[in-house]
C-alpha cells in the first residue's frame, strides 16, 4: 500500500474532502490474453507448470507465465483456450 494524489477530471457534488477512496491502476494490459486462475499454478525447479486433464486424467504441464494481477495469471503458451485446468491443492 502507498499514499497517492489523485486528480479528478470532473466535479461530483458525492465526493468531499477527506473522503476515502478504493482504485485499482492498471499497470498492463494484454488483448486476448489466456488467463488462469493463480490458485492454478504450481512452482517448482523446472518452473511453472498448471494441471490439466487430458483423456479424463490429470496431467501436469508446464507454462510460460505472464503478467498477473493477484488473482489470474496470463498464459503464454503450454496451455490452450478451452483445456480443463485444475485448482492447485490449496489454491483459492
């Protein structure tokens, strides 16, 4: 958490001085992105990797990981759109 200035770009007779507010920046954007869900990645020596089920079994399958915004994650590639990727054990 960090202290920030922010300046309105227009009037709104709600907000008063001194009124606390919850923003949210965004830092990246990526169009078409794959994303999974953090609680799906697994970290281990040879790096990220997310569990998926193929054949009506589990797999684990290592992905290239981009940018995430605490609660998904980008998939760069391992992973394809409309693939059944499992929660890791523990993961929200």
């Amino acid at each position: 958490a960090f202290a920030v200035e922010v300046k309105l770009l227009g009037d709104d007779p709600d907000l008063k001085i001194g009124f606390s507010a919850e923003v949210e920046f965004l830092l990246d954007e990526v169009e078409n992105a794959l994303v999974v869900p953090l609680g799906a990645i697994t970290r281990g020596e040879d790096g990220a990797s997310v569990t998926v089920i193929e054949g009506g079994r589990p797999v684990r399958r290592t992905v290239d990981i981009g940018s995430s915004n605490g609660r998904v994650v980008v998939i760069r590639s391992g992973c394809e759109e409309g693939e059944i990727v499992l929660l890791a054990r523990g993961g929200g």
